[in-house]
C-alpha cells in the first residue's frame, strides 16, 4: 500500500519526466529539421531573386515566370500524398534524406535553363522532388510530440520560412554580383550554389534523425516508455477524421475545409516570397537594397508566429487563434490598394500580412493533427497541404497574370485577399460545426481495433 505522501510526490516526479523528455526530444530534433527546411524554403523561392536577371536572359514575361511557379505546385500536388504514404512505409530517416538529395540535384541543374520551357520543365521538376517534405515532417512531428506541444513545435519549426527569407533574401541577392565568373550569370550561380547545402543536409539526415522514439538512443528507457505510453493513449482518441481510404479523406468535408483554409496562407506564403523582390524593386530599390529591406518583413514575422504558437498551445484554443491571422492577412492584402508608391506604407502592410500569414501556422496545424487519427494522419496531412496548393498554384499563375495585364502589384494580390478572408470564415464555420458534432455524438467505448490498429 502507498503512503499518504506518494500519490502527491507521483505528479511531480510525471511532471519532471515530462519536462525532461521533451526538452531532450525538441533540441534533437528541432533545430536540424528547422535547417533542413530554411534550404528547402530558400531553394523554392530563389527564383524571386534570379528573375531579377533571369527573366530577361530566358525572356521572360511576368506571367510566364508566374506559370513557371504554378507548375512547381502542380507537380508537388501530383506527387505529395504518394511521397507521405512512401515515409510511412520506408522510414522517415530514409525518405526525408532521399528528398533532399533529389531537389539538391534538380535545384542544381536549375543554373542551365536556357528559355522557357526548360525553365518550366526545371520548376515542375523541383515541386515533384520536394513533394512530401513539409507534410512529411508535420508527419514526422507526431511521432514525437504530444497534441498540447503541438502548435509551439510548429511555429518553431515554420519560422524557417521567414527566416529563409530573411537571411536569404541578401545572399540572394549578394550572388547576384558574382555575374561573370567563369563565364555564367549570377542567377546561375544562385541557384549551383544554394543547391548544395540541400545536397549535404540530405546525406547528414540519414545519420542524425532516428525514425521513431522506439531508435532514440538520446532518450533514457523511462523516457521512451513515458513518451511512448503518450502518445499512443492520445492515437486511441480518434478525432473527425478517422480510420478512412485515401479517397475517403480526399471527400471528406473536414479535410476540404482545412484544405481552403490553409489555401490562403500558403498562396500568400509562396506568392510574396516570390514575388516580393520584384515588388520592391519596382518601387526604385538597388538590388542590394532590395534584399536588405525584403528581409525586415519576415524578420518580424518570424518572432510573432512563435510567440502566437506559445499562445495557441497556453490557451488549448485552435479556432480563433487561426481565424484571427487569416483576417489580418485579408486585411492587409486589401490595403494594398491604397499604398500607392510609398515604400513606407508599402513596408508596414508587407509585415502585417506576413505576420497574419505566419502566425495562422502552428495552431492551424495543431488543429489539423488533433482531427486526424492516427490512422488518417499520413494521407490527411498530406491530402490538405496537396489540396491547399492547388490554391496556391492557381495564385501564383494568376498573380503574374494579373500583374502583365493592368501593371499593378496591388490588384494581382486581390484573389490572395479574397482566398484568406474566406479561409477566416470557414474556420470559424468548422469550429461550429466541429463542437455540434461532438455534442451530438453517442458517448462510445473506443473499439479494441483502436489500439491495436495504432500500434
């Protein structure tokens, strides 16, 4: 029998594990796969920065550079979910090594388009090889962190995105200068150079990134056990979206609904990375300057969407802690009709949709893992980055489109303004309607296939 004083002392003996484990998991894992995305992120939209003399070498339109960016998506759509379904059956330590290696490669190869529709056949290359990184990861993260660690360990890892361009953004633009050297362009060598970290990073992930808690050699065995123990007791609470085919999940009215929503942030996301060069440098930059002042934006972001995740994960609240950003991120898109040519005002709504667009990514996400199962999850994530990009394909093309036919920045990003504000009110729908299902709902014994299914 147990004294008095053990079922006190037990809690906090759980709750220093628990502080232990996870602080061993996230300083493992975290920091490396933050890398490893700041070179995918930086590899993806490098092109912002080589059109700036690329477009003209290539000859380029505005609108054939936004077709250039569409078929990336369209590519990383066609192959997404099948890259997911792969991870889970070769390991994530395999497949994630074997996708930076191939984007590396075709990344590389990029520096030799020479009109076109190489530069078309080098971008859908690109989407096909890096299909399946992001989701994969996301993926990758729920084997190792519980639901409430979920939104802070997103936006941690997803601040590589404005990173990338904050940091990348005048490195960009500094190999630019090295125009000439052995007789290529500066955007040839962007785009060699940046290609070979991806190289290294891919061949280092095979070494550094164990599959599962279980091949942890870092975490104690009470560590494993505990974590273990977790996370598979959360696996056993299914969420919306359970036990399902991959077509299933595709028609599925929840994963739709995430799909639109995410739609608008990613489409944001991706555009002004692309973009955005090329937006202030319009407004009389040098290019140097345009890489320095590119990067305050995203500088900014970046802090605010970890502080956001923190926020999400104290409060246990999802709905309007993703809702919220999508609306200031419509908002500011709005404004834009407004801005004129200052670069002043310019700046200020750049950081406000930026901060809106980044903010929505670790509670989004915390959302989306909580309503799969365990089940589900490989193909629902991946079916809801896949679906969400077809958005973004879309807004990428349109916005070079937009921009040829009228020659104004402002009103190409009006679909961007519509598409997130939507997103905020379908969120707010989902959340309705999410909490009216389970009011409803039978109160059920989980089914003994639950378990060993997640197992």
């Amino acid at each position: 029998m147990n004294t008095p004083s053990t079922p006190s002392a037990q809690p906090a003996e759980k709750s220093a594990l628990e502080k232990a484990t996870m602080r061993q998991v996230a300083w493992r894992t975290l920091p490396f796969l933050m890398l490893c995305y700041f070179i995918a992120y930086v590899d993806r939209v490098n092109a912002g920065f080589a059109a700036l003399q690329m477009n003209h070498d290539l000859g380029l339109s505005q609108a054939m550079f936004g077709l250039g960016g569409s078929l990336f998506f369209i590519a990383y759509i066609l192959f997404e979910i099948p890259s997911n379904l792969a991870m889970q059956k070769f390991g994530a330590r395999l497949w994630i090594a074997r996708i930076m290696v191939t984007w590396g490669v075709v990344g590389g190869l990029a520096a030799f388009a020479v009109g076109p529709y190489s530069y078309y056949l080098g971008r859908f290359l690109l989407g096909a090889a890096e299909a399946g990184f992001f989701p994969g990861v996301i993926l990758y993260l729920t084997y190792w962190f519980p639901k409430a660690y979920r939104g802070r360990i997103v936006a941690t890892f997803m601040v590589a995105i404005p990173i990338s361009s904050l940091l990348g953004s005048p490195i960009s633009a500094a190999l630019l200068g090295t125009d000439g050297w052995l007789g290529l362009r500066g955007w040839q060598w962007l785009f060699i150079l940046e290609a070979i970290p991806a190289v290294v990073l891919g061949v280092a992930v095979f070494f550094i990134l164990p599959n599962r808690p279980d091949n942890a050699r870092w975490l104690t065995p009470e560590q494993r056990d505990w974590l273990k123990q977790r996370l598979e007791a959360e696996a056993r609470q299914a969420g919306p979206v359970a036990h399902m085919s991959v077509l299933q999940i595709l028609k599925n009215k929840y994963v739709l609904a995430l799909a639109v929503v995410y739609a608008g942030s990613s489409a944001t996301s991706n555009a002004l990375s692309l973009w955005q060069p090329q937006i202030l440098k319009s407004l009389g930059l040098t290019t140097m300057e345009t890489g320095l002042m590119n990067g305050i934006p995203f500088a900014i972001a970046s802090i605010v969407m970890v502080l956001w995740g923190r926020r999400a994960d104290k409060s246990g609240e999802r709905i309007w802690n993703t809702a919220l950003p999508l609306a200031l991120t419509s908002g500011g898109l709005l404004a834009t009709q407004l801005v004129g040519g200052s670069l002043a005002f310019t700046m200020v709504l750049l950081t406000f949709i930026l901060v809106g667009t980044y903010s929505i990514k670790g509670p989004f996400w915390a959302l989306s893992t909580e309503w799969l199962s365990a089940s589900t999850a490989a193909a629902g994530i991946a079916a809801i980055n896949m679906l969400a990009h077809i958005g973004t394909s879309g807004a990428t093309w349109m916005l070079g489109a937009i921009k040829d036919a009228t020659g104004s920045y402002p009103l190409a990003l009006l679909p961007l303004a519509l598409l997130t504000g939507l997103g905020a009110v379908i969120v707010l729908w989902m959340g309705r309607s999410q909490s009216r299902d389970a009011a409803s709902a039978p109160a059920m014994p989980l089914p003994a296939a639950t378990s060993s299914s997640v197992a």
